[in-house]
C-alpha cells in the first residue's frame, strides 16, 4: 500500500483519543498515543505537555521531568514549569525542585493566556468568558505558590511554606489544598487562623454575598476545635449541607474534645457506615474506640484498613492504638513508628508514640517523642503539655510551668493545661494560686460539658477538694470530694479523702465509716488503714481527732496522668488526639491512662 507523505494526518483525532484514553484512565494507551502525536505534530508544546502530563500519571516522574526541561519549555509556560517541579517534588529532588520554582519570572518569556497549553486546559475546566459559572478559574499562580510551599515543607522549612500557602490561599480561597495543609498540619495557632481568614479576599472572589457566606462558613467550621468545643459553637452553613459528612466530621471533633466521646463515635460511626474509608474520620474514630476501649472494633477496624490501604498513615495508627489500649508497648511503638514513616506529619502517630514510653514511665523517651510533634505542630499546644507533664512527673517542676506556660498561650482556655498550672502551684505549695488556676479549670469544663460534666474531671474536683484543705476550707473541701465520688463512684482515694476531711472537721462517725468504704475498694491501702486507726481510737478514748494539717499519702494526682486526647486529627486531632487534633485533634488523637 502506498502512502502519500504529503497528505496531512488529522492529528487533533489522536489528540483526542489521548484524553479519552485519560479520562478512562488507560494510561499506557494514553502515553503510547500521546508520544505519536508529539512525533505527527513536530513537538508542538501542547502535544510534549499532554505527553509529559501522561508521564506523570504513570509516576515516571523523572522521565517526565527531563522531558519538560530539554524542550525548554519549564522556560516558556507557567503550566509546564509547574508539572516540572511537580515530578520533581514526587522523585524527592528537593532542591532541584525549588529551584525551579524560585526561577525569577521576569526572566522567563511565559507564553500569554491564549496558549495551545492555556486553551486546552480552559477546554477541560468547561470554562466560558474565563469564569466558571460566575466563578473564577482556578489560579495557576495559586497552584504554583502550593507547590512551592510542599516543597519547603518537604526540606523542613516550615515557616517559609506557611507563608507560601498563604499566599496560595489569597489568590485562590477555593484552593482547599493550601487551607488544609496550614490547618492539618497544625501551622498555625487559632488566632493566626482567624486572621487569615478575615485577610482572605473573599468577597473579590465570590461573585454573590450567599456564595461568600458559604465559603467563609465552611472554613470556620474546619478551624481549630478546642477553641469552640461546646457542641452549639458549630458555625451555622448552608442548609443544604446540613448532612455533609466533612463537617459531621467536625462536629464529631468538637464532641471529642468536650470528652463526649459516646456522641462522638456515634457520629463517627454513621459517617463510616455511608463512607467507610473516609480519611478524616478515621483517625478520630480509632480515638473515639480507644477511649471507649472497644478492643474487638478497633481490631477489625486495623486489619480491614491494612488489608485495603498499606499505604495510608492511618491505617498503621490503627494497628498500633490497638496494641496501645492492649497493653502491648513494644508492637504499639512499632506500628506507630511505621505511621510516621509514612506521614511524617500525622500528629496523632508522634503523640501516641510517645504516651507508648510515657505509660512505661520512660520519660526522655516519651519526651524526645513530644519534642518532634512541637516541631512538626506548631500551632498546637498538646505536645508542650505532655512536655510539661513529663518534667512534672521527673520532679523537675520549673521546666515543667515552662512548658505550661508555653501551652497556655497557644491555648489560654483549654481546661487540660490550667489543671496542670494548679498542679504545678500546689506542688510549689502556693496554694492560692492553685485554687486559681483548678477554679478557672472548673468554669472552662462546665462551659464544655453542660449539662453532664464527664467523668475525665473526676481528678479536678478531687484536686479542688485537696487545695480547699491545705487552707482550711473543709466544708468546700468535702463538696468537692463528694462531687468526685458522683463522677467515678469506685475511686477509693476520694473516699480516703472524704474520710480525711470529716476527720478534720469532727465527724468521727463519719470519717470511719469513709476509710471502711475505701479500705473494701482497696485492701493494701496504708493511709486509710492508719487513720481509720487514729479515728477509732479518737472515738473509742473521746479525745480530739488527728490535728494534723497534712495527712501522709495525700498528694495532689494530675489529671494527665489519664492523658487528654490527641487531633488532628485529627490529631484526631485532630484533635482526637492530639486532641487534635486536629488534628487531631484529636484534633485533634488519643489517651495514655495511668490511673494512679
């Protein structure tokens, strides 16, 4: 058969058959096509883009790479530099990476808008008059300013790829891409959030005043939880997204991090039931079943996870909570390890890894853990908490209120951390300050859990009870204590306390009939034995009872030895521990529980 070489070849019906082969996602067909047509073509610069572009999605990163860079064309249009750096950040060339992107533009002769590249990817995004449907095409500079921060982020340079995100953000407020990475990776703290987002120019890009709503609703309702933990803080969006999963997911965080966690696995447990692997769920979910030490879901939940996603950072989070809440330290380290490996970003694993140390009381180990959350979680206050908390329990109480102090101003309202600044107080033996700080603790929890404060608190009030003695407020003391004994009715040191403060104030009967209720929850249990001692031989010789302001044994325990929650989120998450975390929390996402 003969061919006539001066005849042309209809090459647009190859350029379509290569988007079709894409939209099937038959990328070898695609690539295979695709290199003829730049052949047909002569190497027009839509053919070799759409060619690389093929090369990416086949993850030949650096072949698509090199491609892009021998035409030139990273030099030429914006596009092309892009998806070149983009290969580059994906085959973990860093550097080379940024230094494509931090090439100077005004050296560059970039192609106009009504590029072969430009037109074509405007075709795909359906787009008319450069809007979409009175919205504004995604920003390629905004795509460009992301990456970038990616890449800064990649090399450890957190605080240049906040700012790049950022930026990404104002020249597009719908590129979510760069919203989620300045909130889920804990960048910045709440107050630098809200700023943002009042510095967003979302009424420049939103082209009616409900559009504008809608936008500045949804990302308020993804911000930091902890801050609004009340359940009726949740911002008010559109009606028709009364049911949108991602903000269930929200709701549930709030509910986590107000120590609900009953009605925040429920949530969770819906969300999953319509979207089974949905991935920010998940880890408040696995934060929700280690609070609630629902060993046999969570073992189902790991190894269904695993089976179905290896690849996922949440998925050995899953396995190694469960090994956590099983006691088992030593493949719970290992499984959380293999979660940060995979994300080196995921707040919850680094903050579960450490409460794995923190439960067997290795503290530089549990501390060295924390360290590495603060650096990857600046705008998060959990890991100075449990910083803090392991400098308490090593006797070390002034770098422990540093550590504090730090967490307070990142978040000046969270119960947790005005807990341990009474802790930290009343082990200084300023007591005032104590019944300050546990006080102020009080008032931010019954703002949390109204109407049923949860029985996490249960050491708060006992601690309160513990300050009232020291300085002879006994009647405030036994109020206290009772409301402990309300909260965990089981707890044989409140009944030793309640014992201890009717003995002070004269109730002799009273008192005895307290350490005989401890002594039934806790046989070995000295300072209740000794001083129903002293009571009976007070009762039996009617002489005064012991006078004595300070009883042996009684300390003040902290409340984070029942560690509160990761985030994030998701860690959590949270939030979700971290509580979270997240972000956790968690933000948000989980508990280390050593009950004292």
């Amino acid at each position: 058969m003969k061919i006539n070489p001066d005849k042309p070849v209809n090459v647009d019906n190859y350029r379509k058959l290569v988007r079709s082969y894409l939209d099937l996602h038959l990328y070898t067909s695609a690539l295979f096509w695709a290199d003829k047509v730049v052949s047909l073509s002569d190497g027009e610069p839509e053919d070799v883009y759409w060619l690389a572009q093929c090369m990416y999605l086949l993850k030949q990163y650096h072949r698509a790479a090199f491609l892009l860079k021998n035409k030139g064309l990273h030099k030429t249009h914006l596009v092309c530099r892009y998806l070149a750096a983009k290969c580059l950040l994906e085959a973990k060339e860093y550097n080379e990476a940024l230094e494509l992107l931090s090439c100077d533009e005004r050296d560059s002769n970039f192609s106009s808008g009504s590029s072969g590249i430009t037109e074509s990817i405007n075709s795909l995004l359906d787009q008319a008059d450069n809007t979409i449907k009175g919205f504004p095409v995604p920003s390629l500079h905004s795509a460009v300013l992301y990456l970038k921060g990616c890449v800064y982020e990649a090399l450890d340079n957190r605080s240049l790829a906040s700012e790049c995100y950022k930026q990404a953000l104002k020249r597009d407020v719908f590129c979510f891409n760069a919203f989620q990475s300045l909130v889920q990776h804990q960048m910045l703290t709440a107050w630098e959030e809200n700023d943002l987002i009042s510095s967003l120019p979302i009424t420049e890009q939103c082209k009616s005043k409900d559009d504008e709503w809608l936008v500045r609703s949804v990302y308020e309702s993804l911000l930091k939880k902890y801050h609004s933990v009340p359940p009726r803080s949740v911002v008010q969006t559109h009606p028709r997204l009364k049911g949108n999963l991602d903000l269930r997911v929200a709701e549930a965080e709030r509910h986590y991090y107000a120590c609900n966690y009953t009605e925040c696995f429920r949530i969770t447990q819906e969300i999953l039931e319509e979207d089974p692997y949905h991935t920010t769920c998940l880890p408040i979910h696995i934060a929700g079943l280690v609070e609630l030490k629902k060993t046999n879901a969570l073992f189902y939940l790991a190894h269904d996870l695993v089976d179905i996603r290896p690849d996922l950072a949440v998925s050995w989070f899953a396995v190694g909570c469960y090994y956590f809440l099983k006691g088992k330290t030593d493949p719970a380290r290992r499984y959380l390890g293999k979660a940060t490996s995979l994300d080196r970003l995921f707040g919850p694993a680094w903050l579960a890894y450490g409460h794995s140390f923190a439960i067997e009381n290795e503290h530089d180990q549990a501390m060295a853990a924390y360290f590495k959350a603060s650096q990857l979680m600046k705008g998060c206050h959990l890991p100075l908490l449990y910083i803090g908390l392991e400098c308490g329990l090593t006797n070390n109480n002034r770098l422990a209120e540093k550590f504090f102090s730090q967490a307070q101003t990142i978040a000046p309202d969270d119960p947790f951390v005005l807990h341990e600044m009474g802790v930290t107080a009343f082990q200084n033996t300023d007591y005032h300050e104590a019944l300050k700080y546990f006080e102020q603790a009080l008032e931010r929890v019954r703002q949390i859990n109204e109407p049923l404060i949860a029985d996490k608190w249960e050491a708060l009030f006992n601690n309160l009870g513990h300050t009232c003695r020291k300085i002879r407020r006994f009647d405030k003391a036994l109020e206290y204590h009772q409301q402990a004994l309300v909260l965990s009715p089981q707890n044989g040191s409140t009944l030793s306390a309640i014992g201890f403060v009717q003995a002070l104030m004269g109730n002799l009967e009273k008192s005895a009939e307290s350490f005989h209720k401890a002594l039934g929850i806790r046989r070995d249990d000295v300072f209740s034995t000794s001083m129903l001692t002293i009571v009976l031989e007070h009762l039996v010789g009617e002489s005064p009872p012991y006078t004595g302001e300070d009883a042996p044994g009684i300390d003040c325990p902290s409340l984070l030895n029942m560690k509160p929650e990761i985030p994030d989120a998701q860690i959590l998450i949270n939030r979700t521990p971290p509580r979270v975390p997240d972000e956790m929390d968690m933000t948000d996402s989980f508990q280390d529980e050593n009950n004292s």
